[in-house]
C-alpha cells in the first residue's frame, strides 16, 4: 500500500507529549504513518507526491476557535480606517470612497478612539463636511460602537427611542450608536444581505485562511449583534467550503437549537461586553472613568435558568465573559447546573475571559470549563501605555494569564476573534509566548497547543484532528522555518508555506 502524499525531511511536531517525528504520509484523507530516518521507503509509489520539506516544521492544520466568519467575509469588502490617525484623514478617505461608491451605503470598519489624535470618536458632522450625499456607517473595532452621518441616520430609520444613541447639547443625535441602537442598527444591516452575498464573500476569504494554515474555524454567529441569517447560512452552506466551519449558533433558543440537530449553542452569548467600551463587567472601577463599572446583560438568575437548561438537554454552551464580574457569574451559574444534573463531560466554554482570577481558574478546572482566548489582544491592547493600561490602571498586568491557567491544567483554545485580530494563528503564538506580562508567558508547544490539539478538544474532535497520528484526518501544515529554532520575538515572521486538509493540498509555496 503507497502513500499519496509523503512528507520528508522534516521536524513533525505531533502535538501529542512534545514528540517529533521526521516524516508523515497520507493516503486518501488520513495520515497513514509517520516515522524516523527513512523509514518511509517501502511505501513510495509512483504516483506518490513527495514533498520535501528540508528541515522546516510540519504542524496539525490550525484550528481558530473563535472567528466571525460572515462578518469577517463582509468586512473584507469594506474601508478598513484602522490606520488612520485624524479625524481630517478619516474624512479624506471616506471622501475619496464616496468617489468611487457602488452599493446603498459606504461602510468603514476597525476604528478606535485613541487612534485619532482627538482621542474621541467623530460625530455625523464631521462624516456630513466630506460626504452628505450618500450613507456612511463606520464600525468600531468590537462593533461596539457605529457612527453614521446624517444620511444614514435617514436610510437607515434607527428609533430615536433606542437605548445608546448619542445626544448633544441641544438633544440632537450625534450620529454615535451604542447599545441597544446598535444592536438594532447591526441586525438590521445584516439581516438584509441576500445569500448570494454571503457566499460570495466567504467565499472570497478562503484564499488568505487557508494560506495561514486554518484548516478549521469555530464560527460565531447569529444573536444580538449579529443575525441569526449568518447562523442559518452556514448551517445550510457551511460544508460547501474548502475548510471545516464548526458553527455555534448565538442564541438562546434551546428549542430552535435541538430542532436543528446541534449539540452546541452559544458562542458570543453576551453576559457582558468590553474593556474598550467599558462595558465589560468588572468588579472595579475603570481607572479612566470613576463611577463606572461596566454591565451586565442577564440577571445570575436568567444566566443559571438557560445553564441549568443547557446541562439537562446535553448542550455544551459556549458563554461571552471578559470582565471578573461576568466569569463570576458564569461559574456560579456553572456550579448550580452541575450540583443539580450531576452532568459532566459536556467541555462548556468561556470566550475571550480576559481578566480572570486564581480562584475562578480554580473553580474552571474543577468544572472541566474550557477557556476559548484570544492572545493577539495583548499585542494589541496589552502592556504599558496601550488600551488594556487606560482602562483597568495598574490591573492590567492581570489580563489574559495563560501561564497561571496552565499551570492549573485549564485547558485553552486559542482563537482570533476575526475579524477583530488578523486571522493568522502564528500571531497568537508568538503572542501568547511574547505576553508583555513576562509571568504570563507560555512556552512554544503550549502556544501552539492552544490552535491545534487543544482546539480540536474544545469541540469533541481530537480523536481526528489536532495532532499528527496515524488514522487522524491529513490536516496538515508546513512552515517555512524551524519554529523551534527561530527566536522566540521573530514567530510572527514565519510563514504557512503549506496547507494540506484531508488529504488534499490546498495551498503549496514549499
């Protein structure tokens, strides 16, 4: 019996109890062997593809546990303004858009208020001074925050009733949106993309994740701030695309859940929102705002009534939490659910988790909670004089600690938050091996771990992927270093040279 495909010459790092191996062959969609030296030999066919790896590293596919994908999709259709650094500069580009616009409205995404040298959002008369004809509508990075010019405001017919919206002095709406305005405003938006539309845009991504090396994503979609015709697009059509899209559908409709035949639901199921916002919920003051400690979406008792749910039908859920206050809440509701069902083994998650303490990883690893994070956040956001500093003052050396959760045996699956943070999971892990906090800082194969064995756990899949064995689906990548030889502050120059998924090689620059 040949291989179709052998893979020589290479460091294979399994993922599984730090070995590696120098060779790895497939046939049809499984790996078929690995080994040492020159083993491979007696299963060289003549049609087999050889492909030479000279030295470099080969890895388990990529597994991003936490990534928008329909909102990924439509925004790489969209102005990115993540670089601009004026509110003069963000009107000249929305001014030169409007010159070549086609479509019913200009969308800006990925801004920040502390990019612009105002250190404040623009307002609709700013947006109305370069284009008054035509709607514009910008995103913040969280989608937290939308601002629309007064043309939008119009076409777009948000109440003025809406919690969130914005007023000057003299009661007018300043075209800034939060809350509950822009929640309706999202949906509405979104609801409206015809299925043609989302197609085409996914489609249109699957080039660049495939050449980082995603071989499967947990896709977040549906529910407040979001549309539910995301989640029911890819339930229908996920499969009709070149990567594994595991979808968890944001709701809290249990019912609507098992109807569908899911055995998960969740996913950003808001329980707060974020440090950026200072909505996150936290259990202290944020240092740039007294007075305020962010909020909560649900009571503990309409969080631990659908966790209860949740337990008693097999679900495993997946829970938005980053500030204290919300994991709090969580785990209580956690706690509850377990003591009454007795029900273990459903690998429940808490998404994002940026700032959690000792004690609630304690009580995680007790509960079996997988913890889904993100670590390109603190490239991001963390260390000094960045967002993470503005908003939670000198407690910002506690946010995202992957080594203090390791070392409690919670196991991490790391995610990017697309299209928050660059889908590109070498990222994460030189960020989570580069934390600015040194004592929150993993080693590489726990990094790398957290995309691809640990990954492949938090969705029941290990058993066939996230390691590189014998009888596990050929998802499959090929770097174009050694990552183990490369300095640890260069992993986010290495590049995806290859990208092989069950079998079939998508993408080859070796």
């Amino acid at each position: 019996m040949y291989a179709d495909i052998l893979i020589k010459n290479a460091k294979c790092m399994t993922m599984e109890n730090r070995e590696v191996v120098d060779w790895i062959a497939i046939q049809k969609n499984r790996i078929m062997e690995t080994g040492y030296g020159t083993e491979y030999e007696s299963i060289i066919g003549n049609d087999t593809i050889i492909l030479d790896a000279k030295g470099k590293t080969v890895l388990p596919g990529f597994i991003d546990s936490h990534f928008h994908v329909v909102q990924t999709a439509l925004n790489s259709m969209s102005l990115d303004l993540s670089d601009v650094n004026s509110h003069e500069e963000l009107g000249e580009r929305i001014k030169e858009a409007s010159t070549s616009f086609s479509g019913n409205y200009i969308r800006g995404i990925r801004i920040d208020e502390n990019q612009f040298k105002e250190k404040k959002f623009p307002n609709r008369v700013l947006l109305d001074k370069y284009c008054s004809d035509i709607p514009v509508m910008i995103n913040s990075y969280e989608y937290q925050v939308s601002i629309l010019n007064t043309c939008a405001m119009l076409y777009f017919k948000i109440p003025f009733t809406a919690e969130g919206i914005e007023m000057d002095s003299k009661q007018m709406p300043t075209g800034i949106f939060r809350k509950q305005a822009n929640a309706i405003l999202r949906t509405n938006i979104l609801k409206n993309i015809s299925v043609n539309m989302r197609k085409e845009a996914i489609s249109g991504i699957m080039a660049t994740l495939i050449m980082n090396g995603i071989t499967t994503v947990n896709a977040m979609e549906g529910g407040f701030m979001y549309s539910d015709k995301d989640a029911d697009f890819l339930y229908e059509y996920g499969k009709d695309f070149p990567i594994d899209i595991v979808l968890f559908y944001q709701t809290m409709d249990i019912e609507k859940i098992k109807s569908m035949g899911l055995n998960r639901v969740g996913g950003c199921l808001y329980i707060d929102g974020t440090l950026g916002a200072r909505t996150a919920a936290l259990s202290f003051e944020y240092a740039d705002c007294p007075g305020t400690m962010g909020s909560l979406r649900l009571t503990q008792q309409e969080i631990s009534d659908f966790v209860l749910q949740c337990y008693k039908n097999n679900l495993q859920l997946a829970l938005y939490t980053i500030g204290d206050r919300a994991i709090e809440m969580a785990l209580n509701a956690h706690e509850n659910a377990l003591y009454q069902t007795g029900n273990k083994g459903l690998r429940h998650r808490l998404e994002h988790v940026e700032l959690v303490n000792e004690k609630q990883i304690a009580r995680a690893k007790e509960l079996g909670i997988v913890f889904s994070m993100q670590p390109t956040y603190e490239i991001y956001w963390g260390g000094r004089g960045k967002m993470y500093e503005q908003r939670l003052g000198d407690k910002y050396v506690r946010t995202n600690p992957f080594k203090k959760i390791t070392d409690n045996e919670v196991v991490i699956c790391g995610g990017s938050d697309s299209d928050i943070t660059e889908p590109r999971p070498l990222l994460g892990v030189y960020s989570a091996v580069n934390h600015p906090v040194k004592e929150h800082r993993i080693d590489i194969n726990e990094a790398l771990k957290m995309f691809t064995f640990n990954g492949a756990y938090a969705i029941f899949e290990e058993n066939e992927k996230g390691s590189l064995k014998k009888g596990k689906l050929a998802d499959i990548v090929i770097l174009d270093q050694d990552i183990l030889s490369v300095p640890l502050n260069q992993i986010d120059k290495i590049k995806v040279c290859t990208t092989i998924k069950s079998g079939e090689i998508l993408y080859n620059n070796l």
